[in-house]
C-alpha cells in the first residue's frame, strides 16, 4: 500500500488591539504589520472560532525501499518526517482541490507598495 508524508495546517487566527501613534494611517499600519516595531504582547488571544478548516499544504508518496521501518504513526518521527517532505528530493505531490487551502490570496500583499 503508498505510503505518503502529509503536511497539514489548522490555522488560528491570533489578534491584539493596539495603540498606534503615526503622522497617517498608512505609516499606522505599516507599524502594525511590522513585529519588531510593534511586537505582540502578552495579551494576543488565539481566536478559535475563526479558525479555518484543516487544509493540506505539502504531500510527498514515499517509495517502497526507502524507510521500509516507517508503517506506522507510531515509527514516524516529526523529523525524519519534515526531512522527508523538504529535504529528500522527493517530487510533491499536487493537492487535491478539496482538501487544499482555497483561500483567495492578493498578489501584491496587504495593499501596501
């Protein structure tokens, strides 16, 4: 049977309000996006209720002679595992649509230039 490394990601959304003090709200936010001119604080919450769904990233069919000991879940070491999905050579895999991340992304970022 194929046996496959599966990246997958559960993405949380995190915010904190802040107080930021700019000539504009253009420099405002480009304050607020910057974490080492307004680093987050010990009162970010985790904000699980607007999490997405489980989507998978990366996924790569390990072949049959390479690793015959990893079977199980219980073989598999996160980093022999993230070496196998970045680091091996190993051709990724396209994700299918139904389970990749389908988010709409804007191209030039933010809206800032």
């Amino acid at each position: 049977m194929p046996r496959y490394v599966i990246e997958r990601q559960f993405l949380v959304p995190m915010f904190e309000h802040i107080f930021v003090e700019a000539p504009d709200l253009e420099t405002a936010c480009r304050r607020a996006v910057d974490d080492i001119v307004e680093p987050w604080g010990d009162h970010a919450e985790l904000a699980f209720d607007d999490a997405r769904s489980t989507t998978v990233t990366e996924a790569v069919e390990i072949p049959e002679d390479m690793l015959p000991e990893l079977r199980s879940a219980e073989d598999a070491d996160r980093y022999v595992l993230s070496e196998l999905l970045y680091g091996s050579g190993l051709n990724l895999m396209p994700i299918p649509e139904d389970f990749a991340d389908v988010t709409p992304t804007e191209e030039a970022g933010i809206g800032f230039t």
